[in-house]
C-alpha cells in the first residue's frame, strides 16, 4: 500500500536535542497516510494466548466496516502464528500492518534490540508476506522519552538498511518514548538515509512529551507532521492514567488525514478490549460479542455515533435520522473535514444536487441514470472531502476502488486514483459497468454500453475505451484519456453501435460485447516490460507483462508476483492478455 509524505513547510527554529526552545509554523497536511491507501482499524496482540492458537472474530469484526487495516504485534517465536493471523485477515478483507513486538524490550534504547528486529524480519519476512501483503511497522516502542536525536536516527539507519535486504515497501516507525516524543522524531528525520518511512505515533491519556516538557497535546502532532513524512496514530485508548486528552488528540489526528490505529481488539492484558470475551479470560474461545469497550474505538473510526450501523448511542434511530438527505436510486456517503465543504452530486455530468457537507459521515440520496460523480466545489484551507462510497441500483461502489479522481493530491499534484479523499476541486467518478453495459445494449445498442467510464464504453477488464485512438501514439492498445488509462477498442466500439443500430437489443448486446472481448482483453505486449522481483515499481499506473498477461499496479510495489497478487483489494489489477 502507498503511502505519500505529509506537507512541511520550512521556518525558522532554534532546537536542541531533547530540548524545545521554539514553535514551528505548521501548514495542513495536504497528502496524507489515509488518502494514500492506508485505512484506519485496530490492533491485535494474539501471540500471549493459548500459545498464539486463538479465534480473532472475524464475524464481529465485520459488522463494523469502519474497520480496514488490522496492526498485528507479533512476538518474535510466533512467526508461523502470525502468517495464519495474515492470511485470515486478507481473507477476511483487511490489509495488514505486521509489527515486531518483544515485550520486555519497550521503551529501551539498546540499539542491538532494534537490530535483532532488523535480523528478525530478514530471517521471517519471506514467510509472512506469502500469506499476504504486508506493511513492515520494523519494532513496537523502541527507544525511551530521554533517547537523543542522534541515537534515535542512527540505530533506525543500521536496523533500515538491514531489513531492505528483503523489503522495499515503507516501512513504519514507532516514534520513541512509547510513541510520544514527536520532537525527537521529526528532528531526527534528516538523519535518516531512507526517505521511504512513517512516523507513528501512540496515544493514551497518560503521552507525555519529555523533550517539550507537557502532557501530549495537538501541537506536538502538528510539529511532527513537519517532519515532511506520513505521519498515522500506531496505536489510541483511553485506559491509563494521565492527563493527555487523547481523545481531542485523536479527532486532531484524524483531521489532519491520519490512519489511526485502535487499542485493541483484544488482546490487551487489561480492559481496553473490544472484543468478549478477553483473551487473558478465554483464549480458547470461539464466539464474541461486542464488549463495553467497543464503541471507544467504533466510534473514534467512524468520527460519529452514528455512522454506517447507527453507532452505539442511539442505534440505528440515531444513525438513520443523522444520515440520510433526501431520496432515490443513487446514494453517496460523504463528510468534510471542517464542516462547510461544499460538494456536488453530478449524473452524466449534469448537476442534479448541491450540499453542505458536515464533518460526520452521511447519506445523500438523489435519483437517476449513468455515470456519477462526487465533486468538491470550494476547496479552500483546510477543506478537504472524504466520500466514503456511492450506491448505485443497489450496486456498494468503495470510493478508493475507483480509478478516477481528479481532487486527490498524489504525486505532487491534484490527480489520480484509488482514494476516498478529495483535496482539492475535482471529482471522483463512479460507474455500474453492469448497469451501464446492459441498459445500453437492451435498449436499442446504439450506445452499446457506452454509458459507462468516459462515454466511450467499458471493457470487460472493468478500463474505458479510448473515445480517441491518438490516444495510444506507440500502437500498445493502451491510451491515456482524461488522467487515466484506456483500452483501444477499434472493433469494440464499432461494433457496439453498428450491431445495436441495425439489430436492437440483440444487436446492441452481441456486438458490444463480443467486440469489447475480441480487443479490449488483449493487447500487443512487445511495448511493456516484464515484471521482475528485483525492480521497484513506484509509480501508481505502472504496466507489466507476466505469464501472457498485461498488469497495472495500484501502488508502490516489490517483489509481488501479479498472478498471485491480483485482484480488488491487492496491488496489481490485471488488464488483459497478451496477443
């Protein structure tokens, strides 16, 4: 999963190692580590019970959707435990966080712990990531409140260049003092060689930042968003005494785009458990319920009370009531991050409503037929729209499963795909392809599907075809139309509407679609290169050629094999065959 770095913005200081002498001016994250593919979830610990051989719950889980990444701790001799967590998570739909984790180590700063996690990972990585993909957190709460910017810096350099032996992906960093000292972190931050890192920060009411010398609160997690990488919460609850206000200090995270990870699922040796029974009580069981702990965290992912399943407080009477505006066959659930976003709901590119969208999720129906789209219209300071899917004839289309998105900041620039986010103004774009292709064809075929993707109709692979064949200059059967890819479908496209003109229904269906199968599923691949375990594919977009087939991959990507790491929720989607 890609993971972009965080906005900084360069002024004046006059810092010292573990000491604050100055503020620095911060500007709002405009990339963010939730808009470049990392979701918010939860964290296990299952390595303590039963010897690892424990139920997660999969079943309760998935009745909360707020719930998308899992950060599983795993202690170093549950190795063949944790590829089973792995795989049942990415079965279950989550992708995963997978942390070293050596309990009698948090907190210290002996160098030779966090290089022992460094050996550790090369030994075992190969193991775990063939259960799944996995995001490499390189140790759990390493380092102490009083570890130097230097040591800080230097022991990640050894421990980094080590576990790139085998990992090319970002690798997560548990800032020192438990996860609390943000200063020490992002000062140390041009010391570290490698620029392919998140900063991870961990909140309780008991944070204290020693270096600034202050129960943790927003500034210190605006001054570690200046450390120009992306920045999520690792780990929030709200057990532990203290007078941190960790839950402001999570809402001030989530704000400025921040995953943030809950503790815990279950696990935790006392009460923050969301899960029932507790491990430490039942490692042996096999059926949960939700636990009084559960909305803490629910409710923090979901940003309401309300939310998808009517939250906790008032049920699905409060969620409902909350929610939903207006009516019809197309819905879109959206919030703002300040409250006053302004958003459109467009239909075949006509403005069919108008909202002020507030900073709790909620349910925009309007009615009609074709492509829709989800605009941000006055992206201004801190605005920033998050759409988290639209409905479409009873069709759930995931936001970030969608390959337009012209208000997304990637890159360096507003534009791309894949996201829930926009950040600037522009539009997701959403699509039935079913929908589109069938009423298309039955009712009359001269649009022959054509009211899908750009106008141009829909391969079965799911990408547009080109409206326009300049649009492929190197004659691949690949084009680049409206800040995506397409597919040049010559005899799709003719046939389409010459079959559904002169034939109707029948027509319209038999030459759509079996000119749509003839060329838009394959393509001549002597243009593409072929995918190799040793190269870095970096850029979203990227086409390969694998075993006949032609691959694009979604997001920073190594040493993944595309046959076997294809598909809705995995990084290469496969766009066709070769000639």
């Amino acid at each position: 999963m890609l993971l972009t770095s965080c906005t900084k913005e360069e002024v004046e200081t006059s810092f010292t190692e573990n000491s604050v002498t100055a503020e620095k001016a911060v500007t709002p994250n405009l990339l963010t580590s939730r808009s470049a593919g990392i979701g918010s979830g939860v964290n296990l610990q299952p390595s303590y019970y039963n010897s690892g051989d424990v139920s997660i719950g999969w079943n309760l889980m998935k009745q909360y959707p707020d719930i998308e990444t899992l950060r599983i701790e795993i202690e170093p001799d549950r190795v063949s435990q944790g590829a089973r967590w792995i795989s049942e998570a990415h079965e279950n739909g989550y992708s995963v966080v997978a942390t070293y984790h050596e309990s009698d180590q948090l907190g210290e700063d002996n160098a030779s712990y966090l290089d022992a996690a460094a050996n550790w990972w090369v030994q075992n990585y190969s193991t775990l990531s063939a259960s799944g993909p996995i995001t490499v957190n390189l140790m759990n709460e390493w380092g102490s409140h009083d570890l130097s910017v230097s040591a800080f810096a230097s022991a990640y350099n050894s421990a980094i260049s080590k576990v790139r032996q085998v990992y090319n992906g970002i690798i997560i960093i548990d800032i020192p003092g438990y996860g609390q000292e943000t200063h020490t972190a992002a000062d140390a931050v041009s010391s570290i060689n490698d620029s392919n890192i998140a900063f991870s920060a961990h909140i309780y009411p008991s944070a204290y930042n020693v270096a600034a010398g202050h129960w943790l609160n927003n500034s210190d997690l605006d001054y570690l968003a200046t450390s120009g990488v992306p920045c999520i919460i690792g780990e929030f609850g709200s057990g532990n005494e203290g007078d941190a206000d960790w839950s402001g200090l999570v809402d001030h995270a989530k704000s400025k785009g921040w995953s943030i990870l809950g503790w815990a699922w279950n696990g935790d040796g006392g009460e923050m458990n969301m899960a029932s029974p507790r491990w430490v009580d039942n490692p042996s069981a096999t059926s949960f319920s939700a636990g009084s702990y559960m909305s803490t965290i629910i409710n923090k992912l979901s940003g309401t009370g309300g939310g998808n399943t009517g939250g906790n407080t008032g049920g699905n009477t409060g969620g409902n009531t909350g929610g939903d505006t207006g009516s019809g066959n197309i819905t879109v659930r959206a919030k703002g991050v300040v409250g006053d976003e302004q958003m459109e709901i467009r239909v075949n590119g006509n403005v069919v409503a108008t909202h002020t969208v507030s900073s709790s999720y909620q349910n925009y129906s309007v009615s009609g037929s074709g492509t829709v789209q989800v605009a941000l219209t006055n992206d201004q300071g801190d605005r920033d729209l998050q759409v988290d899917y639209v409905i479409i004839d009873g069709t759930t289309l995931q936001a970030e499963d969608q390959a337009t998105n012209t208000g997304v900041w990637q890159d360096g620039d507003c534009g791309g795909s894949y996201s829930e986010w926009l950040h600037c103004g522009g539009y997701i774009e959403f699509s039935n392809g079913s929908t589109g292709g069938n009423t298309g064809g039955d009712t009359g075929g001269s649009t022959g599907g054509d009211t899908t993707g750009n106008g141009c109709g829909t391969a079965d692979n799911g990408y547009s075809y080109c409206c326009d064949a300049s649009s492929d200059p190197d004659g691949d059967g690949w084009g680049w139309e409206n800040g995506e890819s397409c597919v040049v479908n010559t005899s799709g496209n003719s046939g389409g509407s010459t079959g559904g003109d002169t034939g109707g229904s029948t027509g319209g269906d038999t030459g759509g679609s079996t000119g749509g199968d003839t060329s838009g599923s394959s393509s001549d691949c002597s243009g593409i290169q072929t995918w190799s375990a040793s190269t870095v594919y970096s850029v979203e977009g990227t086409q390969v050629s694998y075993n006949g087939n032609i691959y694009e991959n979604k997001w920073y990507t190594s040493n993944q094999n595309p046959e076997s790491n294809s598909g809705q929720w995995q990084v290469w989607a496969l766009i066709g065959s070769c000639n």
